[in-house]
C-alpha cells in the first residue's frame, strides 16, 4: 500500500499535460472541466463543518482524480504491472472478472454536461443527463479515464444506455454484456452464461488467463472493500450522524476509480473514526438533524448538487439505496469457490441481486428501501429520477407507496445535471424537511 499523502505532494509538481495530450486530449477544455470541479468540490466539500479528519483521503483523491490517478494507471501498464484499463457504466460489470485477468477496472466519467450541442447529433434532446454526459465526455475528449481505457464494457440495461452503446461503438473498442430484466432460475442461467462470455471476452483483451488463484484473490480485493464500506454504512445510523451523506457519496464514487487496496484502508480508517465518534456522540450535523434516505438514480462523479442542498438546508443524508450506496457493497460474493467455474457462478449469483429498476417486478428494491430507512433511523425518504430516465421515474409511484405503508415521509424529485432547478429544490426540500 502508498502513501497517498506523499503520492499527492510529488503529484503537485507534476507536469501532466504531455500525458492528457498523449491521451488525445482537448487540453484547454479540460483546464476549463478541472477549474469547474475543483471550485464545486471546494464549495460543497471543504465549506462542510466537523468532517472526520480522515475524510482527507478523499480530498486527495479529487485532486488526483485525473492527474496522478491516471498516471498511477498507465505506470501500472507500462510496467507490466496491469495489462489493459478497462472501463464501464455500470454496477453491473463485475470487477472481479478484470481484476482476475490482469486489468485495471474503471469507472467513467457521467455526472456532468458537456459537449451536449455535439451530443445532440447522435442522441435525441430527451435523454437522461448521465447518458448524455458519457456520450459528451468522449466527444469533448475530456475524459482521461475514457481516453486511456483498453475497452469498455457496456451494459443491456435501460433502453436509452442499450441505443446510445450503439453510438459509443463507432467512438471506442466496446463490448457489451446482455442483461436480464427478469429475476428467475432461467434469466440465472442466462447471466451465467454472459458472465462467462465477458470473461473469455477480457482475457483476450488483456492476453491474461483468468486462473482459480487470480480469481481468489480479486473477489478477496472486492469483498474487503465492501466490507469496509459496511462498516462504514453502519456508523451512520447513530445520531449524530457522524459523516455526512456528501463524504458518504464520495467514498463510494471514489470506489470507481481509486486504487481497490489503498482506498479500503481508508475507507477502514473512516470507519474507525466515524464509529469512536459515534461512541462520543460526535456529528458532522447536530442532534436532532432530519434524516434522509437518498434512494433512485446513480450519482457519478461530480454530481453532488442533491445531496448538497439537502445538507445546506439542514438535514443529514444517512443512507442510498443507489448504485452510488449500498447496492455497491451490501452484498459480497461468496468466498468458498475453488475452481474458476465455481467463482463465476459466485459472481453471477451476487451481481443478479443488484436491484436495478429494469428488473420487473423489483421488489428487492422496495424491501431494501424500507429495510434501510428503519435500520438508519430515517426521518424520511427522497426518492430521486434523472429527467428522462423512465424506469425510475415509474419506480417511484412504486416506492411511494411502500414509504407511505411503512409510515414513512416520502418526497419525490426529478432533476438534472444543470443549475437551474438548485432554488426550487432548495425550497421544496427545505419545506420537506420543516414537515418532518
Ligand atoms: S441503475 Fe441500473 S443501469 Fe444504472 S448503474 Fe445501476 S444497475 Fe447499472
Ligand atoms: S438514469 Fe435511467 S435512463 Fe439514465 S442511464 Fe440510468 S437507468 Fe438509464
């Protein structure tokens, strides 16, 4: 393991611009994407008060994310460390399967609007924004975790991601894995089998045979870090919470693209804070802050305009039932297989439960909601669609209901990745919260 603190100083003196312009890079429009970033990140992060001093990892994550990260990655290729950088969209592709065949696993940039006139050539005006924002990363050429990825693996989930991986076809070396949208022992069968395939398909990429040995040890890699994110998960139903929704978010963001065995021992060491000071009644927000439950679409990197109202306006983010929260680590594969047969089945099992709303019905998803709002101790449910995204938008009639079962306050919201709607969304969430 590094030392990241020392990594990030030698960073600073780095000149990195000969490795975005190798990469093929807009170097001047990412200047104007990292000068944007790194003063959202200062307003939304370090204006935050009593933040555990260990989230400082994450502060040196954000200022590396894509500099000394990107650096670290292509040293690793260069080195005959890692063979290929793979990258995806998607909880569903299974980095164990990389990890095992000698790659690196990323995830891509998708939480911001860019190049969206170029975009809108390819991709109708109503699509979701996280969609538009990948198509626009890669035709802006802002994105270096794109631009030094091998391949990437896309997914069959919603309709507009299936459509617009038609596109990112023509833009990059792809390959895209089918998903079910149905839970039952045939669909099972089904996704087996398309795991199987993405793993023939990586090792090809890589040149690197998956083998029992490789395989152990990446479901090892990826279970520690989930385990360490649980324990973290787990601080939060104290009250005082003791880290906010906002550092929450970001630990699982920064799970994407940091280095798996480093960032597990940070996210150890969070964990080990954020429980002493749950055991001193020590809060990021007083006693007594309302408690939301985030639960809906993902939230890439660098959308934290949610999360950050809802903390502005006074309340605390305990939990995400999201890609970007617990159907990240809340469940682990299981560690007993042998041969690599047994390991895929494993794998399989386990990324068949991550309760995507295109699965029909979803009921894991309505029970983990509930389940989560009582075990954090939540005062009330924001259930959140990006604009266009169809599935969670008809989900949320869905949850609604179950929250109002359950005797829950519940509020539904659907926005984008622009500004515009922050004052509005200030006034209801703050008017939600009053209620509560
Ligand atoms: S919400 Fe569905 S499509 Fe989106 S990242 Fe999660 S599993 Fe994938
Ligand atoms: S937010 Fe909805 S529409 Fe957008 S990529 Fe995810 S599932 Fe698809």
């Amino acid at each position: 393991m590094s030392d990241n603190t020392n990594e990030t100083t030698a960073a600073a003196e780095y000149d990195f611009y000969p490795m975005w312009e190798s990469l093929g890079m807009d170097v001047p429009a990412h200047d104007m994407l990292l000068g944007a970033v790194g003063q959202m990140f200062g307003d939304v992060f370090l204006a935050q008060e009593n933040r555990p001093a260990s989230t400082d990892y994450l502060n040196q994550v954000v200022a590396g994310i894509h500099s000394g990260r990107i650096k670290e990655m292509l040293d690793k290729k260069a080195s005959g460390e890692a063979k290929k950088i793979v990258g995806s969209f998607c909880l569903y592709v299974p980095e164990e399967i990389v990890i095992a065949a000698g790659g690196i696993p990323v995830g891509l940039c998708s939480g911001a609007d860019w190049a969206t006139d170029k975009v809108e050539e390819h991709l109708p005006r109503a699509t979701c924004p996280l969609i538009k924002s990948f198509a626009g990363f890669k035709l802006g050429s802002v994105c270096p975790y794109i631009e030094s990825s091998d391949l990437v693996i896309g997914e069959n989930t919603c309709d507009g991601k299936k459509k617009a991986y038609e596109f990112m076809a023509t833009q990059v070396n792809m390959y895209t894995v089918d998903i079910p949208n149905v839970h039952n022992a045939q669909t099972l069968e089904l996704w087996k089998g398309e795991v199987r395939k993405l793993a023939e398909r990586v090792e090809q990429e890589t040149g690197q045979k998956i083998t029992a040995e490789s395989l152990k040890a990446a479901i090892k890699l990826a279970n520690d870090k989930r385990r360490a994110l649980q324990r973290l998960s787990a601080t939060r139903a104290a009250d005082p919470a003791p880290i906010s929704g906002l550092d929450s978010l970001l630990t699982v963001q920064a799970a994407f693209m940091d280095d798996a065995e480093r960032l597990t021992g940070a996210i150890n060491a969070m964990a080990d804070e954020c429980e002493q000071r749950a055991a001193d009644g020590v809060g990021v927000a007083p006693k007594g802050a309302k408690r939301i439950l985030y639960t809906g679409t993902p939230m890439a990197v660098p959308n934290w305009k949610l999360f950050n109202i809802i903390e502005k306006a006074g309340g605390v983010v305990v939990g995400e039932e999201a890609c970007t929260g617990s159907r990240y680590y809340k469940d682990l594969v299981d560690e007993s297989g042998e041969t690599v047969d047994e390991m895929l089945d494993a794998i399989a099992e386990r990324y068949f439960g991550i309760n995507c709303a295109i699965f029909t019905p979803n009921d894991g998803r309505i029970e983990d909601i509930v389940r989560m709002a009582r075990e954090l101790n939540a005062d009330g449910i924001i259930d959140c669609s990006l604009q266009f995204c169809t599935l969670y938008e008809m989900e949320s009639f869905t949850v609604e209901k179950a929250a109002e079962q359950a005797g829950i306050p519940f509020m539904h919201i659907t926005t984008d990745y622009a500004n515009e709607d922050a004052g509005q969304l200030t006034t209801r969430i703050e008017a939600f919260l009053e209620m509560l």
